[in-house]
C-alpha cells in the first residue's frame, strides 16, 4: 500500500492522532523491552484494594498485551482508511480510539512494571 492510497494522511487532525498514538506505542515498546530483565518472575498483573493480588503472570505476558493493543490499532487504523469517504465520523471515532488505546496501554505497562 503506497502512502498516497492512505486516504486519512489527508486530514492533519487523523494524522498527528495516528503518529501520537504510534509515538507512544513506541515509547511503551521501549519502556518493556528495557525493563522487562529487571522484573520479577511471578509478575503481579491484577490487583484489587480489598482482595489484594489476585492475578500473576510472567514477562511473556507484557510482550502480549503490548502485541494485543499494536494489533487492534492497526486494525482501528485499516478500517479508518477504509471508511473515509464513506462515514468521516466514524474514521474519527476509530483513530481517536487508537489514540486511547495507546495511552492505556502506555499506563497499564507502566503501573505493571512499577508494582513489580
């Protein structure tokens, strides 16, 4: 697919919302891959101020929800592209959704690797 077929580079708004959200899939990328040999093998992943700790994981895990949420950017990025023409509310809504996929996942990596 060649960069001028990307219908959604035309709006500067849709642009700079998928390079963000890019940009911190990338810094969240970061933030595993050089921390990820610091942690502990028993991972805490879930945790609730009345039960305490009660879901354990391992490093494998990090690489997986950072794959999960890059996949379902891609995917909100394909349909965004694809819709343009037809429903530009819809194309907003799928790139700004991106957009919060990546801060949240940009926190939960965070949060994850500063409790262990």
């Amino acid at each position: 697919m060649k960069l001028y077929h990307i219908r959604i580079f035309k709006e500067k708004v849709l642009l700079v919302f998928t390079v963000l959200s890019l940009v911190l899939m990338i810094f969240s990328l970061g933030l595993v891959y050089f921390n990820i040999n610091k942690l502990g093998t028993p991972l805490i992943l879930h945790f609730d101020e009345f039960r305490g700790v009660d879901f354990f994981g391992e490093g494998k895990n990090l690489w997986g929800i950072w794959l999960t949420s890059l996949v379902a950017i891609i995917i909100n990025t394909f349909l965004a592209n694809t819709f343009f023409y037809r429903e530009r509310a819809l194309t907003y809504l799928l790139i700004g959704s991106g957009f919060l996929i990546s801060i949240l996942t940009l926190v939960v990596l965070g949060t994850i690797i500063s409790v262990n």
